[in-house]
C-alpha cells in the first residue's frame, strides 16, 4: 500500500493526450512519464487501463489513476467521465494504479447518498486508496464522510454551481485542509512553480499539474499569446 506521507509537498504530474493531440497513442505517454520522474515528480496521473499499466512498468513512482469514459455530445459541465463505474475502477485497479480518482461532484442529480453509495460499492472491488474529485468544500465533506483518505479540486469550476474562476481555487484548497481530516490534491488551472507554492502554502498535501508540463500545444499557446500581449503594449 502506498504510503501517503511520504508524499507530503510533492508534484503529481498528469500525463494525459485526448485523441485529436499529436502525442496521443503509442507509448508516448510513458516516456513523458519517465522524463517527470527523472524531473523530479513524486507521482505521475494517467488515464486508461493500458496507458496506466504502461507507465507503472516504467517509473518507480506511484500512479494516479483515472479512467474517462466519455459519453456521446460530451458536455465538460454537465457531464461525469471520470472513474465514472464499479468496472471502471476495477480496470485500472488490476492495471496497477495506486491511487484511484473518482468523480464525487453532485451533478446530473446526484445526492450525498449516492456519493456514498457510490464510494462504498468501490471499496468491495478495489483496495486502494479512492481520491475523490470534488468542486466545493459540501463535497469534500461528503468525500470524507465516505471514507475516503484523498481529495482533489480537480473540478472546481468545471460545474455549474462551482466558483468560476481563471486562476486556481486556492481557497478551496484552503478550506478543506481546515475542515476536514484529508490529504488535499490541489489540481486545477495550475500553471507556474509560484501558483503551486500558493497551494501549499494553503494547505495541500500534493499539487497536480498537466498541461503546463505535458502539452505541447498548450504551452505554446500561451507562450504566443503573452507575445501578443507584450505586442499590444
């Protein structure tokens, strides 16, 4: 079982590709995977039975794992992708993740119960730790109460009822290091080595960050786009 203080103050690095990316397939991925554990990253995130169990033969690191299963005219609000079932779990938990990340937001109608059903129906298949993806300090309470040792603000404002908000949630972050008992993954909006000083600062237990370190075309967005504002100056 891994062990989570050992953790304390670490970076997680997401090494995901959607299919219209150009380093989507292969073994990509991993090797990206590779290169963040000789960076330095004290986990690597991933997405995927086979990509998961990939990586896992390849780093010495823990992996976070996810499995997004998108559904048709997928709605990035309203929609639940990640970890979404039992049998989703149980793939990536035979393929060897270590942690698994589990959507706990209240969207498409869904009630505490149900969160804690949903969580309590994982734990019979899987025995690993469940970080459960929250988008206000209410879920994280019930992520806790679930029994969860693991929460992420992975989807904080990336629901309707959320705070909208450009940079990262930091006072979430905050708010549930003071009120509840969990390990906090700050994950969302992460772009620079400041903003993730800001979180621990806060009171996360691991910082996540992907695209600023994963995705190519992203980072060279933004590298165009702080041009053409220096430009417009």
């Amino acid at each position: 079982m891994i062990d989570l203080e050992k953790m304390y103050g670490g970076l997680v690095v997401s090494c995901q590709a959607f299919p219209y990316e150009a380093l989507y397939g292969g073994d990509t991925m991993t090797k990206i995977a590779i290169a963040c554990e000789q960076g330095g990253a004290c986990a690597i995130r991933a997405n995927g039975p086979e990509i998961i169990k990939d990586i896992k033969s390849k780093v010495n690191i823990p992996v976070f794992g996810i499995y997004k299963v998108f559904p048709e005219n997928y709605d990035k609000i309203n929609d639940i992708v990640i970890t979404p079932t039992v049998e989703a779990a149980k793939a990536i938990a035979e393929a060897g993740a270590d942690i698994i990340a589990v959507d706990c937001t209240l969207r498409e109608g869904r009630t505490k119960q149900d969160i804690l059903d949903l969580i309590h129906d994982y734990k019979k298949v899987i025995n690993v730790p469940i970080m459960g993806e929250i988008s206000t300090l209410e879920e994280g309470l019930i992520v806790e109460e679930a029994g969860c040792q693991i929460v992420s603000t992975t989807i904080s404002g990336y629901t309707s009822y959320s705070k909208q908000i450009e940079e990262p949630d930091y006072q979430l972050v905050n708010d549930l290091h003071k009120h509840t008992n969990l390990y906090v993954n700050a994950e969302g909006r992460y772009s620079t080595p400041q903003e993730v000083k800001k979180a621990f600062e806060n009171g996360a237990w691991t910082v996540t960050v992907g695209s600023a370190i994963t995705r190519p075309k992203y980072i060279t967005e933004n590298f165009i786009k702080g041009m053409r504002s220096n430009y417009e100056k």
